[in-house]
C-alpha cells in the first residue's frame, strides 16, 4: 500500500487533496478486507469498519459501539 500521494513542490496542496484517486486506502476501502464482526455488520457499507488500522483487525473495529452495544465489550 502506497500512502504517498504527492509531493507538494510538484502539485498544490489543492490537486492532491481534491484527486479522487488520492487517499484511496482511507476513501474507498475494500469491504472484503472487514474482518470479524465487521465482516458481517449490517452497518459495514456506511461504516466500512471504522479507522484503517482497526478494519484489518481480526476481531474487527475494537472500538465499534455497534458492536459494543449488542454483543459487550468481550465476544
């Protein structure tokens, strides 16, 4: 995964941020990367599993009051 999207001596700040294809891993994340609870999750196309770092998890989003909420702090 690249998470360069440019430098800004060679694009404006602007063309970077705007690109669509910029941020990529954070804007359109691959939702059959969810895994655990949030592979399942009703929720997984609005939310797609939270942070970056906590949707490759393998119990999912550790923090997810979805979760939390019907199924408890432990599984």
């Amino acid at each position: 995964m690249n998470n360069s999207e440019g430098n800004i001596r060679n694009r404006s700040f602007d063309d970077i941020w705007e690109d669509e294809n910029s941020f990529a891993y954070n804007r359109k994340p691959k939702l059959e990367d969810l895994k655990g609870f949030c592979s399942t999750c009703v929720h997984k196309e609005s939310c797609k599993g939270g942070c970056s770092l906590n949707m490759k998890n393998r119990d999912g989003d550790v923090y997810c009051l979805y979760k939390i909420e019907n199924k408890g702090f432990s599984d």
